[in-house]
RNA sequence: GUGGCCAUAGCUCAACAGUAGAGCACUAGCCUGUGGCGCUAGUGACACGGGGGCAGCACCCGUUGGCCACCCCA
C-alpha cells in the first residue's frame, strides 16, 4: 500500500495532444505572431488610472466595513465549482475552462470566487475565528463565453463575503457597501432586490410554479420548456415574448415565503430604507448561481436611455446560507457579493468621471558622462530612501533626450549630473515650469527635494507616493502657479514665449 | 453556444483590380551639457491561409480576432 496514492481514478493525461501542440508541425512562412487567446486582453499602462480607481475605492470600502483580505488560487478542482456553484447552471455546464492536467486531476479555472471562499473557510478551521469572518478578494475569473464589450472570457472581480452570520443586517451590509462603493465612484446606480427563500419555502414554490407553467407549456419557448424540469426559477428571467406575457400569472416567490424567509427579507428592506438605499423589488430576479438562499440583488448602471446594456450588472451577490455545508463544512451562514471591474471602468470611462492619477515622479533625474552615470547610481538611490518621488533613465545618454522624458513625464524638478558639478559636489536643480535652474550641494539635495515637494510637511516618508484611493469627485492635480522666487537665471535657454506663464 | 457586421502603420483614418497614403506618435538632425514650439528626414501596415483571375488590400471560401443582437451574467 502506497499511501501517496489518491484514491480518485486518474484519467490518463493527453500526452500526445500536449506534445503536438509543444512541438508542431512544420508550417510555411513566417510563424504568425501569437495574439492573446479569445476575451482574453493585455491591460497597458495607460489603463492603470482607472484599475486603480476601481480596485482602490473597493479596497477602502472593505477596509472601512472590517473586511480582511484572502486570495485563493486560479485554478480549483472542477469537482468544486460542480458542487458549488451547481451542476446544472450555464456556468457549471457550458463556461468553465476546466482540463486534466499531467497527474490527472480534474480541474478548472475559477468561473468565480465564493465557492472557493467558502472552501478556505472550511479548509483552514475559520469557524473558530471569532464570527462573522468578512473578507474581500480580487482577481481574475474565467467563463468561456462568446465575448463582447463588457463579456470577457478574462475577466476581474473584486468581491466581499461575510461568512458566519445569518443575520439580514448582514445582508442590508453588502447592499449599502456595493451603493456606497458606486457613490464614491460616481457611478449612478440602482439595486434590484429579491428574497428567493431557502430550501423549506423554495421547493413548494416551485412545484406550484411548475404546475402554473405546465398549464401553458405549449405557449413558452423552447428554452423554457427544457427550464420546466431542470431550473424552473429560471423561467421568471425569460427575455422571450412569450414568457413574458405568462409571467404576471405565475405564483410569485415572495408571495410563497416561508415565514421565516419573509421576516428575514422584510428585515434587510426595512434597514435599506433607513439607509435610504436606492433599491427597487424585483420579484423576477433569479440568480444564475445554485448557492443562492434568500436575499439576491444586482447593481444595475442608470443611464439615460433603457437600453439593453442597462442590464448587463456591474456587481451582484446575495446570500447563500446552504454553501459552506454542502462543501463539506458545519452549516455556516454567509452572504456577499461582487463588482465586474471591467465594467464599473467602462462605466467610468463612459461617464467621463474623473479619476486620480497613475503614479506620478515629481522629480526626475538626469545625467551626463559616463563618470556621471556611476555617481547617478549611488545618488540617485539616495533620494529614492530619502522618499522623493523620483525617476531616471540610465542607459539615456544625451542629455536632451533625458530633458526630452522629464518634459513629457510632467516632473516638476530635473536633477542634472555632470562632470562639472561631480567636480563641485553639486548638482543642478532645474524647476521645470519656470525653467530656472539653481546649483544645490549634493548633500544637501535630499532635503531640498523634499522641502520643495512640500514633504515633510505630511506624515513619514512614503517610499510608493501611490495615489490613496480617496474616491469623491477629485479633479485632476492642483496646479499651483507659484512664482519664480528662486534666483539664478539661465539664460541660454529660448524661452521664447512668457504668454504661457501657468 | 446561435445569427449578423467588421479587420489597412503604435493610434485615428484614406485609396485603387495594376503593386499602399495622411495626421498624430516614434527615431534622428537643425540645437557639440538643457524640455515644451517650429522645420527637415527616417522607421513603420494590407490579421492568417486557400481559391478563381494576366494582375488583388480590394472578389469568393476558410481560420483567427473584435463588435452588435440573442443567450447569459460580472
């Protein structure tokens, strides 16, 4: 007996396929070059600003609500999110990237975090902590679906779930925390609400809903008719003709409450409406997820016109009492919900909203020689400890090009090295919007910098000035139009125009 | 997954069945240790594969990718 040994069945690895596809065969002319894999994208500088906008913002409403971070792996076993998220939902069915890799485990790419939240919850004995456990993640999630603006088969969420706590202010949380989180963003919004019972009230329900449907199965779409027996709820979500002329007749879930489902709800709208929380009651919202007890919301953009991207959720989530136990844990309650990153950017982006700015050097380094390269080594390393904001580009020779990428990076100061001044122990300080330039001893540059910058009139010395995530209608950077108050002139450079003082 | 539209330089767009052009960007020079403006020059593309055709980027088919609707949701 070799304990090593799993008990599981191994599926032989596809070992031919791999190598056919590691060491392919011949092809004429030049190998194309690669693109990224269908919904799948590169995510450029240039996009920073807005990841973090949408990532900082979330990040600030979990730490304000007591929420602390987990990160569980990309890939999971498949078995999980069959279990999890259900057998018979479109995710489970038809969008998981799932594959057997070389040892034969049966595996799949993340379609979405809870259910792997709601694993670590077990696996690591977090019933002992003191409840609720409230978390929040954020990373990529993968479905394989026919991509569209807003649909990637890539895509982020961040996400916040209280685990251990039944309560509906619970529940009320995570609604007021997804409008608060598009409140600070300026994201207008509005959440559709429902409560879809739990597994006492829900089964009743259902049967009379499909006894109501069968009544008028030959007038539902085929879609629906294959609903009918396999997720009956589903057919309150048909967007079909149809469907929807049936749907006012049929029984609605929360007419069918079990009393304590009915309280429960009654209790989460009761505290939305002394929060004044924008919700509107969707008796017709049904979550495409299995897990899902009691309440369930989505986060819809407002927008002007009703059209049909109103409807694509830029965050949903709910309650899902049921999940932890069914993966194998002690009943546990929980509820959360998440936000499509690419989605509140495309929003913010659209709206035009204002965002802080991606990291940005206030001071720029420059050098000339090499004798003034070896020097920038060490000085520049200086000023970075001493927490200037400062960037540099070493393998840069001329130092007009040098001045060239301090103009375009929007530097306040440029530090210029030469021979004369590692000659002097100095330096030369240029302040880029007056284009004055003033010889400062290289020892005494550090605190310079940072009187200028106004440093250390702020806390201790932030070594990544990273923008903090203060969310609110923040314009662009303060322009100051300080006057020249520093002395040396130089001369040589054509300032041809004055017209453009500020 | 179903149906439709689309695919020309890094970006935004032209052109013609006879062998691709602009603006911006990029690189260099005018300016031998100093940015923004200007001038000059340069780099750089017909997504991939096949078909008919003297000839294709243009027409046809396939592949890949994007977008739109459906589906679904984040």
């Amino acid at each position: 007996m070799t304990p090593m040994t799993p008990k599981k069945k191994k599926i032989p690895p596809p070992k031919e396929k791999l190598s056919a596809i590691i060491a392919p065969k011949k092809t004429k002319g030049p190998a194309p070059t690669p693109q990224t894999p269908r919904g799948m994208k590169d995510l450029l500088p240039t996009e920073e600003k807005f990841w973090r906008q949408a990532n900082d913002s979330a990040i600030s409403i979990a730490r304000a609500y007591g929420y602390e971070w987990i990160e569980t792996p990309i890939i999971e076993e498949t078995q999980l999110f069959v279990r999890g998220v259900g057998k018979q939902t479109d995710i489970v069915e038809k969008e998981m990237f799932s594959f057997v890799d070389q040892g034969g485990e049966a595996l799949s790419l993340r379609p979405e975090a809870t259910a792997a939240v709601s694993r670590a919850y077990t696996s690591h004995g977090m019933v002992n902590l003191p409840q609720p456990v409230k978390l929040w993640y954020s990373g990529p999630m993968f479905r394989h679906e026919r991509p569209q603006a807003g649909r990637l088969r890539q895509f982020h969420q961040f996400g916040f779930e209280i685990l251990g706590e039944g309560k509906p202010i619970a529940d009320a949380e995570l609604v007021l925390m997804a409008v608060r989180y598009f409140g600070d963003l300026g994201v207008p919004v509005t959440v559709e609400l429902n409560s879809i019972g739990d597994h006492f009230c829900r089964e009743p329900y259902k049967e009379k809903l499909i006894a109501y449907y069968r009544g008028v199965r030959s007038k539902l779409c085929e879609n629906c008719k294959t609903r009918l027996s396999r997720s009956p709820m589903r057919l309150l979500d048909c967007k079909e003709p149809e469907c929807v002329t049936l749907r006012p007749g049929a029984p609605q879930i929360v007419d069918h409450l079990c009393e304590d489902c009915r309280n429960h709800f009654m209790k989460v709208v009761d505290y939305l409406d002394e929060a004044d929380a924008p919700y509107s009651l969707n008796p017709h919202l049904v979550r495409g997820l299995d897990y899902y007890t009691r309440t369930v919301f989505e986060v819809l953009p407002k927008t002007e016109e009703e059209t049909a991207r109103a409807h694509s959720a830029l965050a949903s989530g709910g309650r899902y009492d049921g999940l932890v136990e069914l993966l194998g844990g002690r009943p546990t309650p929980a509820a959360g919900f998440s936000i499509g990153l690419e989605r509140v950017i495309n929003r913010i982006k659209e709206l035009g909203l204002p965002v802080a700015g991606a990291w940005q050097p206030a001071v720029y380094f420059a050098q000339l020689g090499e004798p003034a390269k070896r020097k920038a080594l060490v000085l520049f390393e200086i000023l970075r400890k001493a927490g200037i904001p400062v960037t540099v580009s070493f393998t840069k020779d001329a130092l007009k090009q040098q001045m060239e990428i301090a103009n375009r990076l929007g530097v306040r100061y440029t530090v210029i090295l030469g021979q004369k001044e590692i000659l002097d122990g100095t330096v030369i300080l240029r302040d880029m919007e007056a284009g004055i330039q003033e010889i400062v001893d290289e020892k005494k540059l550090a605190a310079d910098l940072r009187k200028k910058l106004g440093l250390d009139t702020q806390k201790l010395s932030l070594p990544t000035p990273v923008v903090s995530a203060a969310p609110p209608p923040k314009p662009f950077e303060e322009e100051e139009p300080e006057e020249a108050k520093v002395t040396e002139e130089v001369p040589e450079v054509p300032n041809v125009k004055p017209e453009e003082g500020v």
